[in-house]
C-alpha cells in the first residue's frame, strides 16, 4: 500500500517537472503550440511512466511536436531521475491525451447552442404573440 502512494507522489512530481520543462526549457523546434502535461500514470517498480500530454494545433504540429517529445524523452529521464533524486529514473513514454482538445471543441458546440438559442429567443415571431392554447 505505501508503494502505491509512493508511485502516485512520483508521478505528481513527473507532470510538475515536465511540465516545468517544456514551458521553459525545451529546446527543440519541433515542440510548437501549447503543450499541457495532463496526467502520468508510472508503475508501481517506478521504471515505465507514460506521460499523457494534450497539443493544441494542426494535426502536422501535433505529429512534428510529438516526434520532438520522443527525442527528448531521454534527457527527460535524467534530469527526471535527478530532480525526483530516484535511484533508477522511469522510461517515458508521450501518449497523445484528446481530452482537452475535446473539451474546447464541446465548449465551442455549447456556445453555438446558446448563440442559436438566444437569436430565436431574443426576436418572437408572428405566430408566438398570437397564439394562447389554454
């Protein structure tokens, strides 16, 4: 049971260190548009984290920032190891993460609807002022 906490503790400190890292210190061209860090779920032996990211930009930017990530992931790993002072620092592994690209996408839809919504509430028709079905 103390393990399983130890995992969850290194996996929170992981997404603050990347995440640090790719807002300030990244260095590679192919890393474009906003990267989040939004989860990373590691073993419970603390040797493979997969480390869920969300890229905001066109489907190229995504697959060049993602090829980056990979090229990265070992210089990760040591200043990773080293931050979290680990004996043995995690293999990474980038996964894409749709959640927050999906989000965006509903709050869009959501705000369509109510614009929709409001635009034929805000104007009454003919009809709408004539008619009482009591």
């Amino acid at each position: 049971m103390a393990d399983h906490h130890r995992s969850e503790r290194v996996a929170a400190a992981m997404r603050e260190e990347i995440a640090t890292f790719l807002a300030n210190d990244v260095k590679d061209p192919r890393i474009m548009g906003l990267v989040t860090v939004t989860a990373v779920e590691i073993t419970r032996d603390l040797r493979h984290a997969r480390v869920f990211v969300s890229v905001l930009g066109s489907d190229s930017q995504r697959a060049a920032t993602f090829e980056g990530l990979g090229n990265v992931a070992s210089h990760l790993r040591g200043r990773v190891g080293r931050a979290l002072r680990l004996r043995v620092a995690p293999d990474i592994e980038f996964r894409n993460d749709e959640s927050v690209a999906h989000a965006a996408h509903i709050e869009q839809l959501l705000a369509q609807v109510r614009k929709d919504g409001h635009s034929e509430t805000a104007t009454p028709t003919a009809s709408d002022e004539g008619s009482d079905d009591h």
